[in-house]
C-alpha cells in the first residue's frame, strides 16, 4: 500500500478530559483515548467529526459498562507538549506537534510506540479520501501472530496481508487482487499456501517481542477492506479503506491474557455439543438415500466411531436451500431417523444463495418480505452461484436475520442436528459483489462484506435456539469475521490434497486459535484433486488431533472414505479415531476451557512456552489442549522427523519414553503412528474404550492417566463433566475434578477433588489412575 499521497494528521488542536479518558480535536475530526481496563486502552479517531459508535458486530459486550467486568481507575495529566492517560498497567501519551499516540507500561516497556519516516519525522495517522493508515515501530526479530485464517508461516512477520473475505477458489473474485501482485509472489497462485486473502476476517494480532519476549495484542474494529503490513523491517503499517480508527490495544505481556481480553470484547466459542467433537464424514458427492445408510452401515459394521454424516449440496432440489431433492431423498425424516437410531446425527450445507425463482417459496416469500439485498438502483441484487442467479439475504437487519432463522428452525425440524454455512464470504461468482447493497439499501457493500458470515451465523443461531431451546447448537462456517466463534465453528475451506496444504492446516489454526476461535479444522485428505494412500493416512493422524475432525472432499475425486485404501490403512486410521475418541474427556474438557478462557484447544508452542526463542517459528507441530505435543507427518516418506521438546519434560506416547524438554529429539514416524507426547505433571482423562459414537455413552468409569512429573513442582488438571449436549444456563449441572500432581524429592502425590451438582442420570462413579513413570 503506497502512501506518499496520504494526508498526515499533524497537529493536535485542543485536549480535554472525559468521563473515560482524553478526547482531542484535530484537522477537524474529534480523537478519543479512553481506558478500558488497566491494561487495554481504546483509540477512536472520528470521520466527518463524528463517532460510528458500532463499528462492527465484533465487539459484543459495551467495554466501558459498569457491570461488563471492567472498571478501570486512570488519571490523565497535561504537560509541555503532550497529554498522558496513566491506569495501574498503561501510560498513553498523546503528543500534540507532531500529534501522535505511544502507549507504554508503566515500568516503560513500549506497546506501541509510532515510527519515524525516512525524514525523521512521526506520524500516526494519515487519510486519503476514504483510506486510513496508521504505522507502528516494531523490533527486527519481533514476531507477529494471529489476524485469523491466513496461509504461510504461522509468524506472520516478513508478510503483508489483505482483509477482504474471499472465495479462494473462484478467479473472478480474486483477480484483481492478483492483478496487483508480481508475478512471482506466492500470494498469487490459488493453490500456493501462501494466497492471500482468504474466507475470513480477524484485524486482530499479538506482537512478540524478541528481545524481552513480552507481547501486545492490537484489534481493529473495522469490517472494511484492510492490509497489515508487517514486511517491513522497523515499523508496521495499518490500512482500511473505510471506516473509522477504533483500535484496542493489549498490553499483554502474554498472549494467552491477551486473548482472554480479546475474547471478553468479541466473545467466547459457545460450548459444542459433545458429539461435534467426534469424527465427522463428509464428501461433496450426488449421493441417494441410500448410500447414506450405506456409509452409515459400514461405518457401524467396520466399529470405527463417527458421530456426523453431512450432506452437501446435492441434497437439495435444484440447490433450492431449504428443500429436499425428493427423488434422490424420498424420506429424509425416515432416514434421518434411521441415523438417529445408530448414534449419528446429520448436517446438512445451507448456503446463503437463494434461487432468483419465481414460484419458489424461500424466493417469493423473501421478495415479499424485502429481506433481499438490493442494488443502488433498486433492483434485487443478483449473483451467480450453484443454482444460477442467486439473490442474497440482507442479513444486516434483523428482520431478514429473523427471517432466515425461521427457516432454518423449520428446515431442522425434520431431524437435522446442525447446519453447514458455505459460500458465504459472500461468493458471488463471476458476478462481483460490490453491487450488493446492505441494510435496505443504505449501507456499502464493503461495510458489511466482512461481516456477512458473521450475521448469517447470527440469524442462523436464531432458529436453531428456537427450534431447540434446550441443546446446545452447531453451526460449521466457511467464512467469518471477529465474533465469528461466538456462534459457529470454521472449517479452512477448499485446501487441496497435498503435503504442504496439511502442513498449512496447522499454522492456519493456530493462528484462528490466537485469534479467539478455538473450533477449527481443515478438510482432512484434503478437499480439491485425488488425496493418495499415504496422505490420507498421515492426514487422518493429524486430523484426529485438531479441534473439529471431519473427512471432507470434492466431487469427482478419488474415494477417501476410511476404507478406500485397503485395509491396512483402514486400521491404522481407524485407529488413531479410536484414540480421539477415547480421549473425549481430555478435548471436552479443552473446549470447555476455551468457552471460558478463549484459549485455543489447537495451540502453537509459542503461546505455552512464550519465553523460548527456539518456539518463535515452530509451526510443524502444536499442542493440542494443554497437555499433549502433536508432531504430524508433513512430507511423503518420512520415516523420522525431529521434535522440540519445550522446557518440562515429555513422554513418548506411543513407547512410554520419558525425554527431558528443552531439546531437540528424533523421532521415528512408522506407519502406525505420528509422535504424540504428554507434558510430565499431566492427568490425562480418558475414556477406556472408544465407542461408535458419543451418543449415549456415559461409562461408568474414565481413567486418569497420570503422567509422573520428573522433577520437583505442582500441576493442575481438570476435567469438566456434563450431559454434553444440553444448555444450562446459570447452573450448570456439571462436575468439575481438579487433578493436583505434586512431587517433592522421589515422592509424587496425585490428589483429586470433585466439585458440582453432577448432572442427572449418567455420572462417572469412579476414576481408574493408570500411572506413567520416568
Ligand atoms: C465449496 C465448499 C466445499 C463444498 C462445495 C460444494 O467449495 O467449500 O466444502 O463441498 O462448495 O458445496
């Protein structure tokens, strides 16, 4: 992004104190700096002097509300040439000429602190017409993590980034993206893992600092067209093109607090129902009733767990959304019905396209209603996706919100337990979006286009509550914007099968998992061209290891159902299912943590272990929840690989091993098995057995695998139990056991402590410990 052309904020004309804070007059726009809590401060730059006061549906809790949990004491002093706004944890000094804004700690490390140019001189703020620019210094080896879904390495440093919610697959919508780029940049080639933009929105990053290890956290609430630009070497630069500045920044200094007060902004993943933590089965394919109950079948037949089949778009009449195709599904309740019955529950694709088609009911009754988005002329906006003309819910206002969670509660009526969101960045094909009005035709489609996935989960969310007040909800969501994990899950979208695209699955989670959404998952086997044996195998073993686990992949490809490889390769991936799924209350528990804390259940080592500079770039392998190390395979015939051990110490999962961290090990990657470790201090709940679903499995008893510390110290972990389907708002009936592992010279204690109400019928009556020693 050029900004020679950029008109500079110079010159600070007036200051004065507020109820929250400073608010400052300059080149005619007004500036708020306001403190939210201790150590996240608010900066808000007016347009056409005024405030947009809901910039986007990000933030969903009011940051200055007394009872919103933060209250926040600061002072604000004037002095020659500056302002400072001073809290327990934060000093921000306003300078007045040159005007810019620099926030330290109190002990004087910086946060942020603006750049001088090539001429010396600072700005922090510069306009042109509807473009705003802000620019920061940042260190040489300062690493950056998050901004959501990107492709690359997982730090984001040495790289620019666009903000704009894309189809990846579709030329026209990203050509001129690429239009831009030279001709040898990664970012162009659509199957590069590199490409860039891609489906969802998160102006949201943690900033570590190489030199004292500490990080920030800087989120934009701004849905418009966006580049972050961290190729630079000493600063980092901020563009929207539209829109206001609201900025919150982080004083960290961890990124896990970080994302906790992330998370309270724009909140927490809503708890999934258990089953969505299962296995799930997917494939774009025209299939018929029948051969649903026959993977059905042969998945109960074969014992190999799953809890999800899905249908894609076939399922539909004439990709009509909220429509059976009666000749392919003659008897979708019967068959659902019959799924029930096995322990599977269905999901089907609803994208946001409806079928310019007169006499179609979900048509007529949209048109009718005026929930469609429309153009500047008037006109019912068109596009062009699956059905042909398509038109588009305007989901900005709650009456087509309403509308469309109306349909969706009746369209699960049927028996469905969940519903897949796609195209809805939104794709409109060759067609390009821009046309396409919000908000009655009032609003520009780049205010909203960001958040379009964002409000289509949110009316979607509203039918489903409705049609089932008391279970907890599952939406799976291909696009999104900040608050995205509020309400849905993300898939990665149309990766292809290829190594370096199972490699980038685990980058492009943890950065999704930096970025307050825990509920995450690629296409394992990968979605577009024919996976192979040996992919597939390795891809199942990692997936088996990631927050949301399903098998998904394009039409007209290669079978990849488990039992598409022969049977070695059934077994072996059957296997490491087995393993997910006896470790059930391990991830359950994970995911309860991240509805409460907004940590990540798919993590990279840099958030556990911030301290270590040789974790700054480890993107090959993660931690999944807290207490396991996942070193997948990446390449075709790799029969070791080498594993970081970060400090603690580990055992070998599948050997027992026991290897001391802060270190670099070998490890051998047999066919069976990809290195699996568990962090010594561990108690690792797990199911005894794996069962063909979670569906009404409540065993009597869960082992606690203790995993022996090896040197002196006291661990937590815990273990959350419920229904796993149902909501219970307020008072949770739930058991929550806390497992201390303490060792003091050759004496290790594990003592556990259950606490709780239980929850109805099927409580766990005993613990089984099963000990693992050095
Ligand atoms: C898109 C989705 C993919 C789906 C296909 C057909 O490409 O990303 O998952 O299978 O559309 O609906």
């Amino acid at each position: 992004m050029r900004t020679d052309h950029f008109i500079r904020f110079e010159r600070v004309d007036s200051v004065e104190r507020t109820e929250r804070g400073l608010r400052a007059r300059l080149h005619g726009e007004q500036l708020r700096v306001e403190a939210v809590r201790p150590d996240v401060v608010r900066l808000q730059l007016s347009r056409g002097g005024v405030f947009d006061e809901k910039p986007t549906y990000a933030v969903c809790v009011d940051p200055f509300a007394a009872d919103g949990g933060a209250s926040v004491d600061w002072t604000a002093e004037e002095s020659d040439g500056s302002w400072t706004l001073t809290t327990d944890e934060l000093v921000v000094t306003l300078w007045l000429d040159p005007f810019r804004v620099d926030v330290h700690r109190t002990d004087g490390s910086v946060v942020v602190e603006s750049a001088p140019d090539a001429e010396g001189r600072y700005w922090t703020y510069a306009t042109l017409n509807d473009a705003w620019t802000t620019r920061r210094r940042i260190g040489r080896d300062d690493a950056i993590y998050g901004l959501g879904e990107k492709g690359g390495r997982h730090n984001r440093r040495g790289r620019d980034f666009t903000m704009w919610n894309t189809d990846v697959l579709n030329e026209h919508a990203t050509a001129e993206f690429r239009a831009g780029l030279d001709a040898d940049d990664p970012r162009a080639d659509m199957t590069s893992t590199e490409f860039d933009p891609y489906y969802v929105t998160i102006p949201f990053f943690h900033q570590r600092s190489a030199e004292t290890g500490t990080a920030v956290g800087s989120f934009v609430d701004n849905g418009y067209r966006g580049e972050y630009e961290f190729s630079r070497d000493d600063e980092y630069r901020i563009t929207f093109h539209g829109g206001q500045w609201t900025e919150y920044v982080f004083a960290g200094p961890s990124m896990a607090s970080i994302i906790e007060r992330y998370t309270w902004l724009t909140g927490r993943a809503s708890l999934p129902p258990i089953w969505a933590l299962g296995y799930h089965h997917c494939r774009w394919h025209a299939y018929k009733q029948e051969d649903i109950e026959v993977i059905a079948k042969r998945y109960r037949d074969d014992e190999f767990p799953c809890d999800a089949i899905w249908l894609d778009i076939d399922y539909m009449d004439g990709y009509r959304v909220f429509t059976w195709d009666s000749e392919r599904y003659p008897d979708p309740a019967g068959m659902l019905k019959g799924l029930a019955n096995q322990g599977f529950r269905a999901i089907t694709i609803v994208d946001p396209g409806v079928k310019h088609d007169p006499g179609y009911e979900v048509y007529d009754d949209g048109l009718e209603k005026g929930v469609f988005c429309r153009t500047e002329g008037g006109d019912t906006y068109v596009g062009q996706v699956w059905p042909g003309n398509t038109v588009f819910p305007d989901f900005v206002t709650p009456e087509a919100r309403s509308w469309w969670g109306d349909l969706n509660a009746r369209h699960v009526e049927s028996g469905l337990a969940g519903i897949w969101n796609d195209m809805n960045e939104p794709a409109t094909g060759e067609i390009a979006p821009e046309a396409m009005l919000f908000d009655k035709g009032r609003a520009k489609h780049e205010r909203y286009h960001n958040q379009y996935a964002l409000l289509m989960a949110m009316g979607t969310i509203e039918g489903l509550r409705a049609a089932q007040p008391d279970a907890r909800t599952f939406i799976l969501s291909r696009a999104g914007f900040a608050g995205i994990q509020r309400y849905a899950a993300n898939w990665m979208g149309d990766n292809q099968a290829r190594w370096d695209h199972l490699w980038v699955s685990m980058p492009m989670a943890c950065g999704f998992g930096l970025s307050g959404q825990p509920f995450v998952g690629a296409d394992i086997g990968g979605f577009q061209g024919d996976t192979n044996p040996e992919l597939f195998l390795r891809w199942m073993q990692m997936g088996a290891l990631t927050p949301f686990c399903r098998n998904h992949s394009e039409t007209n490809n290669v079978d990849q159902y488990p039992w598409s490889f022969g049977e070695e390769i059934h077994d072996l991936v059957r296997d490491v299912v087995r393993l997910r799924y006896r470790l059930m209350p391990y991830i359950y528990s994970a995911f309860v943590r991240a509805t409460e804390t907004g940590e990540p259940v798919q993590r990279p080592l840099v958030l556990d272990f911030q301290d270590d500079p040789e974790v700054v770039d480890i993107d090959d392998q993660y931690l999944f929840g807290r207490d396991l190390l996942v070193a997948p395979v990446t390449e075709a015939g790799m029969t070791s690989r080498s594993v970081y051990l970060p400090a603690g110490g580990w055992y070998d999962w599948h050997t027992g091993e026991f290897h001391e961290g802060g270190q670099r090990i070998t490890v051998d990657t047999p066919r069976e098995r990809i290195p699996l470790f568990a962090r010594a201090g561990a108690a690792i709940p797990m199911w005894a057995e794996a069962p063909a679903s979670t569906d009404d499995h409540h065993p009597e008893v869960v082992e606690l695998h203790v995993f022996d510390p090896a040197a002196d110290g006291r661990w937590e972990s815990v273990l959350v139990e419920d229904d796993g389907l149902t909501v219970a708002e307020g008072a949770p009936e739930r058991l929550t056991t806390t497992v201390v592992v303490s060792r003091a010279g050759d004496d290790v204690q594990v003592e556990h402590t259950t606490d709780g109400p239980g929850y109805a019928a099927h409580a766990r009556t005993r613990f089984d410990v099963v000990r693992h020693s050095a």
